[in-house]
C-alpha cells in the first residue's frame, strides 16, 4: 500500500481554484491554459482573489477539447 502528499504552492493554487468552481465547471490556471491551449477550448473567466496570494490570478474556463 502506497500513501503520498502532494505539496506545493501549484496544488494549492489548484485546489483554491476548484474550490471557486460550480458544479460541472472545469476552471484552470493561465499557466495551465497556456500548456493546453491547443487542445482545448476555453474563454477567459473572471479573475479570482486567492487566499495566500497578493494579486487575482487569471483563470480559464475549460468549454471542451477542440
């Protein structure tokens, strides 16, 4: 039996993120949307203050693979 913890300020950030979401929304980072903008079609949602950090982080919503 394996047991592990992920730990890190982009799991925070992640996990704040989903927090913020409505149900059968997929939100992500602009980070996160600048690897995958190819791949997926998104549009920009409002900016999200988070707890432990000083600006609003930009964030995407996912709409669905392109």
């Amino acid at each position: 039996r394996l047991e592990y913890t992920a730990i890190s300020d982009s799991v925070n950030t992640a996990k704040r993120i989903q927090e913020n979401s409505a149900k059968n929304q997929i939100l992500i980072s602009r980070v996160a949307y600048e690897r995958v903008k190819n791949e997926v079609a998104a549009k920009p949602h409002a900016e999200m203050p988070l707890k432990g950090k000083t600006q609003p982080l930009e964030v995407y919503e996912v709409l669905g693979l392109k």
